[in-house]
C-alpha cells in the first residue's frame, strides 16, 4: 500500500523506501531533517528490557552488512536529503559509534558544514550484561547545516532560557522512551518525545516544515505537529507506518494532545520556577531588599507541597493573581529564617513560625510571553513549582 500525500494537512506518511521517495520531495522545501537511520547492530547481540534478558535484534532492515555497504548506504541517503533543504536548513542524525562516524565522514564529503556532535546521556540505561564494556549510556547526535557559508537557524535564546538562562551544552540527560509513549503500540528504536521537542525547538519556528527520511512510528511528526509544525515521514514497513497514523489520530483528542504536550516538554533537570504571593506591602519590601519566602512547614502555601525546589531558579511574584512579575534568584538555595526576623525587615510573617528565604534580584525583571495561569485567594497561594517553560512562548 502507498499512502497519499496528505492524510492530515500537517502530517504526510509515505510508504516506501526513502531512497525511492525521497525523489518525490520538492527540493528546497523543508526546514530540518531528524534522520534516525539503522545503527546496523542487529546481529544477535542480547540487551535488558523490563528486567528481562531480550535479543538486540530490530530487524533485517538494521543487520550489519560490510564497511563498503554501510559507508554506500549513508552517501547516497545523505545526498539524496541534501537537495531538499533550503539553504539555512539543518539536518540531524542519530546513531552510536557503529554508524555515526560513517555517516560524519559523508557529510564532510557531500558539502554539509558540521555544527555540533550531541550527546544524548539516558538518565536510564539498560545494564551491561557481558561485563566486558563500560555501560553504554549515550547515543551521538550530529547536527549539520547544507550549506558551508550561508548562516542557519537556530533558536539560541530559547534554548537558554530552557536552560535556566545559560548557554545549553551538547551534553543533553533526558531518560529513554517512557510507557505513555507506547499506548498505540511499540517500536523497537523508538526516540524519546522529550528528545525531539528539543531538537525541533533549537532549529526550527512555528510553520515550519520537518523531514524524516526514516520515519518508524512517527515520534519526530508526534512533536513536530505538538509544536505547530509540518511533517513529511517515510517509512518502508507498512506496520510502523499505520503506527505513526494511529498515534497521529490520537491527537485529535484534545485531552491528549495536552497531556502528550505537558509530558513532551517535562524535564527533571529543567530550572524551576517558584510561584508566590505576596501582599502588597510585602511586595514592596521585597522589591526594595531582594527578598522572598515562603512557609517552611508541610502546610498549604508551603514549599513542600511541590517537588522541584531543588532546581528552582527563578520566582514569580505575584498579589492575588495580579501584576505577575518573574525575577532570577541571584542564589541557589535558601535560608530558613523566624517569623520575628522577617518581621523585623517589616514583613507581615504571621502564619508559621520559620520560612524559607530566597534572594532574587529587583532590579531585573525577566521579561515572558506566555500569560500564568494564578489561582486566585484571598491571602495566600497554594505553592507551586512550575518548569521554567511555562514561562517561554514557544515558537
């Protein structure tokens, strides 16, 4: 069976072998490439799945075949993706050292300029049964762009403020596929949601158009569509391309599409942001010294109501749901301080008898896009920790 062209208006299957229907793509029509091409490891190796010992193999399409094969293979795809960028598009590939310094060697060859090398540490990798190797925990992610000399995209602000305001390294942690990925069915090289959410942010804008030359189960159209993108995939097995379709209708509930959303973009290492009330003329001491806190106990209003404290960064003050402001913390941490300390800084502490004090800086405010939804009281706010991409408006 050959899929049309458009089975959704954002989200194009073509059901073959990308060598073939890689042909069919209008040249200089997309913005980026995510390439996930065979690692060529399917050769009885054995691995750990659920606890289980499991044989490593994904299929004929991934068994090794001779170093002249594989280095023919990533030419004449690579070369057959180049054409189809526009100039300041970027392309990425994954891989592991069975492939990926094959597929480096022939983008140097075909004109690419090479921008970075990724490394995707999983925060969960599989133990190492054979006991002869160090634990493999890491996949390699080249980043390229088609041209040598025309400048590319690249969303640089947006990924530092992901980042809690600093420049984002290559290193990324972000753990493997994770069961809510699965609920239409398996892949067995599936990619993580949270990996492409990235990748697609760093290099492209809303509208934009993503290519995957090995599509599988559709997890680059998941979040490019999630993201306000378009998608092309191709896919030689019909099984994996009715996957992709499956998990493509899925989004048509609105419920989870916002669930897929809030789990794409989760992070456990993403900088947090404390949301705190503060009366008003608390608020203005607080702008003059720098100053916020919070009930230390376990009580409403408290900081430990939520988790991800230990990654906060940021605090948005705010007067029952009112003037929200976003501010750094100039310190990672806090002091616990007595209600009659902070009384004495002319702060109305009248609710615990300790508070956990952070420091920010008044001075700065840090501008955001994206409207806070504050639940309103009459005194004080239920404490919440939300990631600092609440705050970003994504493009």
């Amino acid at each position: 069976m050959t899929y049309p062209l458009s089975i959704y208006p954002d989200y194009t299957i073509l059901h073959g072998n990308c060598m073939e229907r890689l042909t069919e793509i209008e040249n200089n029509s997309v913005n980026t490439i995510f390439a996930d091409p065979p690692y060529f490891l399917s050769n009885g190796g054995i691995s750990v799945q659920s606890g289980r010992q499991v044989c490593v193999d994904k299929g004929d399409w991934d068994k090794g075949g001779t170093p002249e094969y594989i280095y023919e293979f990533n030419r004449q795809w690579l070369s057959l993706c180049r054409p189809k960028l526009k100039d300041d598009g970027t392309i990425w590939i994954s891989g592991t050292h069975h492939n990926i310094h094959v597929v480096m060697r022939c983008l140097q060859e075909l004109g690419y300029k090479v921008l970075n090398t990724i490394t995707w540490q999983k925060s969960d990798p599989p133990p190492n049964l054979s006991c002869r190797y160090f634990n493999f925990s890491t996949e390699l992610i080249i980043w390229a762009r088609k041209m040598e000399k025309k400048p590319h995209k690249f969303n640089y602000e947006t990924m530092k403020q992901l980042n809690g305001g600093r420049q984002m390294t290559d290193v990324w942690r972000i753990p493997a596929v994770g069961l809510w990925e699965k609920q239409q069915g398996k892949h067995p090289t599936q990619k993580p949601l949270r990996l492409l959410y990235r990748v697609i942010l760093a290099s492209t804008n809303e509208g934009d158009t993503i290519l995957d030359p090995f599509s599988g189960s559709g997890t680059t159209g998941i979040a490019a569509n999630l993201l306000g993108r378009k998608y092309i995939g191709i896919e030689q097995d019909k099984q994996f391309c009715e996957l992709s379709l499956c998990r493509r209708q899925a989004l048509e509930d609105e419920k989870m599409r916002k669930k897929l959303f809030d789990k794409m973009r989760s992070s456990s290492e993403e900088t947090t942001v404390l949301i705190n009330h503060m009366r008003d003329t608390d608020r203005e001491n607080a702008m003059k010294m720098g100053i916020t806190y919070m009930r230390a106990g376990d009580s409403k209003g408290s900081l430990l109501v939520k988790e991800g404290f230990e990654r906060l960064g940021y605090v948005c003050i705010h007067t029952g749901g009112n003037n929200p402001e976003l501010f750094r913390l100039t310190k990672k941490g806090f002091q616990i301080w007595t209600a009659e300390a902070l009384r004495e800084k002319g702060f109305s502490a009248e609710n615990a008898p300790y508070y956990a004090v952070m420091r920010f800086d008044p001075t700065n405010p840090v501008p955001f896009g994206q409207p806070i939804n504050l639940h309103k009281r009459s005194f004080t706010q239920v404490a919440r920790i939300q990631p600092l991409s609440d705050f970003i408006e994504l493009k």
